[in-house]
C-alpha cells in the first residue's frame, strides 16, 4: 500500500512545476507503463496492481525500480485518469538536446502546438508513419503533461523531440521546409520526392507564426471540397504525412555482375 508521502508526491507530479522541479513525470495505464517499461527511459518507481506487477515481472526487473503495490482505487486518486486498474510509472525525463536532422528523412516542426490532446496525437501519428524525430517551439505544450502522454498511447517512447527556439535552425537546414497554410500547393499533387525535409505545422488558431513563415520554402494545403471552416491540427499532419509517404522511393540499383564478357546488369 502506498504511503501517504508517496501518494501526495505522485499528485505533485500533475503540475508541471513539480515535473520540471524533480525532473519526473507520470506514465499511466496498462498500455503505456508496459511500453515505457520495455524502452529507455528510466522508470524511478512504478506503483501497480498485484496483478500487474505479476504479468510484467520480467520488465519490471530489468528496470530495478523501486516497486509499490495499489489498489485500483489508490491508482485512480493518485493518477489523472478517470480510472485506472493497472499502474502508474514515475519516469525520468530526457535530456533535452537538439537532434542532429536525419538526412534524407522527414522532421516534424511543431510551431506554438498549445493543445495537450492534439500534440499527444501527433506523437502517435509521427509514430505511425515513422517520423522519429520532432522540434518543437518553446511555447508548444509540454510533451511531459500526462493528457500528452495518455493521447500517445505510447509513441512518446519511440519519437524524440526537443524544445527550443526554431528560427536558427530552420535558417541552417539543408533540406527544405514546408509549411501549411491555407493556400499553397495541393498536398495531393506536391510531389515531396525523395530528400526528406522539414514539415512546419502551426498553431491551432492562428497558424505558422511570422518569424517562421518568412523560413518556409514551400507552401502546402489540403484542399477544402466541404463546408467546414478548419481541421485539426492532428487530422491535418495525418493527411499531409500519408501524402508524403506517398511519394515513391528511388528506384533499387541495378544488380551488376561481372563475367567474362564484361558487365551484365
């Protein structure tokens, strides 16, 4: 059973003051605390029902974190989640270093995302279409808020990202940017190639700020044929990333043997 300091740091974790204060934060359910446990980021405690310690003995121990048993209930008025029958993680932060971009790959770059829910479905999106690499604004929400972390549904633990000021590097990248904006090329005909490039998606109001508008090089739209007066920012990176998947890759290089004869491809 969980004490009643461990109960009140767990709670303290919901504030993002305290998350950046002990460098922790919360990973909660079956599905996710299954995930961190399996990947690398370091859980520091992980309290869970008997039956889960149980199922996941095994990644429990390659973790060595310190272990509390809890009731579903105790779960539920440590957590966040309306209801919770399985375990909460107290996890480590990552250090937050600027990635080098991949080359010949896709980088999403988040400009002013405020919305909890929808970044935590971008996580899961980039996830799905296998972009593992992320740049976010300083005013993005906070990828640690545990609405982010329950909307990933586990992506945060393959996808890395970083926070800070986009302008010096989008001003250094060597691959272009696209930005999405009401009008612009038809994300349906852009034709994206095969170099990979930087995928600027803007505020869910108000769209790419100026500073960094003035840094895109190409400029994309989905086309409206309804009525609606705007997407998702979350549905709106889905359709811009399927179309870019879209784009077929470079042909295979020939198979070359040599002989007798010369060469044979």
């Amino acid at each position: 059973m969980p004490s009643k300091a461990t109960l009140q740091f767990v709670r303290s974790l919901h504030q993002k003051k305290n998350r950046q204060q002990e460098n922790l934060f919360l990973v909660e359910g079956a599905k996710s605390v299954q995930e961190v446990l399996a990947s690398s980021f370091r859980v520091e405690m992980l309290l869970g029902t008997s039956q889960f310690l149980a199922d996941h003995a095994g990644l429990i121990q390659q973790q060595r974190c310190r272990l509390d048993p809890a009731t579903p209930d105790e779960l539920t008025r440590m957590g966040t989640l309306e209801s919770n029958n399985a375990a909460i993680a107290v996890v480590h932060m990552r250090p937050n270093t600027l990635p080098a971009l991949p080359p010949n790959a896709w980088t999403l770059v988040l400009d002013d995302i405020r919305d909890p829910g929808n970044l935590g479905t971008i996580l899961r999106i980039a996830d799905w279409y296998g972009i593992d690499t992320i740049l976010c604004s300083a005013t993005t929400a906070e990828v640690y808020n545990p609405k982010v972390i329950s909307a990933s549904k586990g992506s945060f633990t393959r996808v890395h990202w970083w926070y800070g000021d986009l302008e010096p590097v989008l001003k250094t990248a060597t691959q272009p940017v696209f930005g999405t904006f009401l009008e612009g090329d038809d994300v349906h005909q852009a034709g994206f190639g095969t170099s990979g490039g930087l995928l600027v998606m803007g505020n869910e109001a108000n769209g790419i700020s100026p500073a960094i508008e003035a840094l895109v090089t190409r400029r994309i739209t989905i086309p409206r044929y309804g009525q609606a007066e705007s997407l998702n920012v979350g549905i709106a990176t889905a359709v811009i990333l399927d179309n870019v998947r879209r784009t077929p890759p470079p042909p295979a290089p020939s198979l070359v043997r040599r002989g007798q004869g010369g060469v044979i491809t």
